[in-house]
C-alpha cells in the first residue's frame, strides 16, 4: 500500500513538473513572438519614417493615413497576442487543475480500494477464526459424549460416532459456503473498485482530451487573428503604395495643367504686349500731361514724407527725453539686475521698431494711393 501510494505521488509530482514545463515553454515562445513582433513593428516605423522623409512635402496625408493604419493594425496584434496569452494560460490553469483533480480521485480510489480489501481480509480472518472455534468446540462436545457413553452399547457410541461426524461434515460444508460467500463478495468489491478506477481514469483522459482540443482550437485562433493582421498590414500598405501612385498621377495632372496654363499665360502675355505696344503710340501724346502731372504728385508726396520724418524726429526726441529721464531716475534708484535691463532695451527698441514701421507704413500706403490716382487717370484717359 505505501508503495502505491508513493507511486501515485511520484506520477503526481511528475505530471505537475510537465505541466510546469510545458507552461514555461508555452510562456517563452510567447516572449519570443512578442519581441519579433516588436522588432517586425520597429523595422516597419523605421521604413515608414524613412518614406515619410524622402517624401515629406508630397506625400503627407497619404503618409499620415498609412501610419494611422499601421498603428491600428499594432494595436490589433497586440490586443490580439494578450488575448491569445490569456487564453493559452487559462487553458494551462484549467488542465493543472483538470490533472490535479484526476490524481486526486485516482489516490481516493487507491485509498478505497486498499481500505476494502483490508475489510476483505478482516473478515476472512474472522471466518477462519469461528470455523476453527466450532471445529474446537465440536471436538470437545464430541470427546464429552464419548467418553460419558463409553461404557454405553457399542452400537450406540457407533451411532453417535456416524451422527457427530455427519454433523461435522455439515459443520465443514456451512464453513465452507461461507467462506466461498465471503471471498466472491472480496472479488465483486475488487472488481467496483477496478471498474470504478478505469471510469476515474476515462474521464481524467476526456479532460485532458478536451483541454488539448480546446488549446489547439485557440493556437488555431491565435494563428488566424495573426494571419488576418498580416493580411490587413500587407491591404494597408497596398493602399499606401495606390494613394502614391494616385498623388503621382495627380501631380503629373497638375504640372500638366500648369505647363497649359503657363502656355495660355504666355499666349496672353504676347496678346497684351502687342495691344500694349499699341496703347503706348496712342498715349504719346498724353504722356507729358501725366508726366507733370505725375512731378506735381512726386512734389506733394515729398512734402509729405517730410512732415512725417519731421513727426518721427519729434517722436525720436521724445523717446530719448525719456530715457534721459528714465536714466536719471534708475541712477536714484537701486541698480536693476541684468535681465531687467535687456527687457527694457527690448521694450525700447521694439517701440523704435513700431515707429519705424508706422512711417515706413504711411510712405507705403501714400505711395499706393498716388499710384492709385495716376491709374485711375491713365484709365480714364485710354477710355476717351
């Protein structure tokens, strides 16, 4: 019994280090395919970016798309691989658990078994023990009677004698019955016991059956979602390769329609200088009106641009009054540290800048007018 019983924690111990095996390869070759995926996802943002660089200014949107692709097509992997490793681990839990079981109903069927052929033995011991006791007691009995009828008849000791022998002969048969009784009920509970320990083990090997299949369907699983990832991958950069190719055609469309439009431009240009060669003998004659008329707008324009240089002076002078008086009082004051002082010689060349800018504004839109009037007089002129 200790020897079966170590031999059931032996197979125990074993089945549980393969189970604990197979686990650990399970979990390596799932590192394994995660860092190949993360290098295959490295490689691939590597030659996307590569792509997105070479074609950067033409290909941005196209470029984005591809990458928004990829990135969903990743993130489909990866949900797909966690769902993959969950499913595989639950799968390895439920089949330690599924053996754990088994072997446990194995030892519980041992221990019943070793328990009923112990009762067995008990009570073929007992058996064996009543029958010598009768045996003993019809003995003595027998020895009692003979000797109390010894000086009887010796045809009625003879009688006696066939009579206790008969009875003993009934004595040994019933005994005998009995134990024939005691030992086929022994071999029916054996044979519970065995049929009992083959059903144990049938269902312990559907388990184990049913946890392969059901492992082998989500391998399958795992191995389709990959394949459809790749499939998408391989669709999206199909796209990407198409919406290229599109742009490419687009752009050639473009330099197409502008080298037309360019041409028209050109056959435009030649028309209007032509009509403009033209417009230019007609207005000869009122180019000295415009030209005077043109030395009168120069003249008002410069008497402008001095009233407003002179108001720029004055605000110059202004400016450099107050900072004179700016500086008379920072010298009352307490010294300011250095990056005071750059913020206000910013702060003062910046209001310098927009002076600046204001005059230069001013001279600018003058200009425009003026040039707006000589147009619009030039254009009054060619219409008469």
């Amino acid at each position: 019994m200790a020897e079966k019983k170590a031999a059931a924690d032996r197979k125990l111990a074993a089945d549980k280090k393969a189970a604990a095996d197979k686990k650990a390869a399970a979990d390596r070759k799932l590192a394994a395919e995660k860092k190949a995926a993360t290098e295959k996802k490295a490689a691939a943002e590597k030659k996307a970016a590569a792509e997105k660089k070479a074609a950067a200014d033409k290909k941005a949107a196209a470029d984005k798309k591809a990458a928004a692709d990829k990135k969903a097509a990743a993130d489909k992997k990866a949900a797909a691989d966690k769902k993959a490793a969950a499913d595989r681990k639950l799968a390895a839990e439920k089949k330690a658990a599924t053996e754990k079981k088994a072997a446990a109903e194995k030892k519980a069927a041992a221990e019943k078994k070793a328990a009923a052929e112990k009762k067995a033995a008990t009570e073929k011991k007992a058996a064996a023990e009543k029958k010598a006791a009768a045996e003993k007691k019809a003995a003595t009995e027998k020895k009692a009677a003979a000797e109390k009828k010894a000086a009887a008849d010796k045809k009625a000791a003879a009688d006696k004698k066939a009579a206790a022998e008969k009875k003993a002969a009934a004595d040994k048969k019933a005994a005998t019955e009995k134990k024939a009784a005691a030992e086929k009920k022994a071999a029916a509970e054996k044979k519970s016991a065995a049929e009992k320990k083959a059903a144990a083990d049938k269902k312990a090997a559907t388990e184990k059956k049913a946890a392969a299949e059901k492992k082998a369907a989500a391998d399958k699983k795992a191995a389709a979602d990959k394949k459809a990832a790749a499939d998408q991958k391989a669709a999206a950069e199909k796209k990407a390769v198409a919406d290229r190719k599109l742009a490419a055609e687009k752009k050639a469309a473009a330099d197409k329609k502008a080298a037309t439009e360019k041409k028209a431009a050109a056959e435009k240009k030649a028309a209007a200088e032509k009509k403009a060669a033209a417009d230019k003998k007609a207005a000869a004659d009122q180019k000295a009106a415009a030209e005077k008329k043109a030395v009168a707008d120069r003249k008002l324009a410069a008497e402008k641009k001095a009233v407003a240089d002179r108001k720029l002076a004055a605000e110059k002078k202004a400016v450099g009054q107050k900072n004179v008086r700016r500086s008379a009082g920072q010298l009352m004051q307490k010294p300011k540290t250095v990056s005071e002082k750059k913020r206000e010689g910013r702060q003062e060349l910046l209001k310098v800048s927009v002076y600046l800018d204001t005059g230069k504004i001013l001279t600018i839109a003058l200009m425009g007018v003026l040039a707006a009037i000589l147009l619009i007089t030039t254009s009054a002129f060619l219409v008469k």
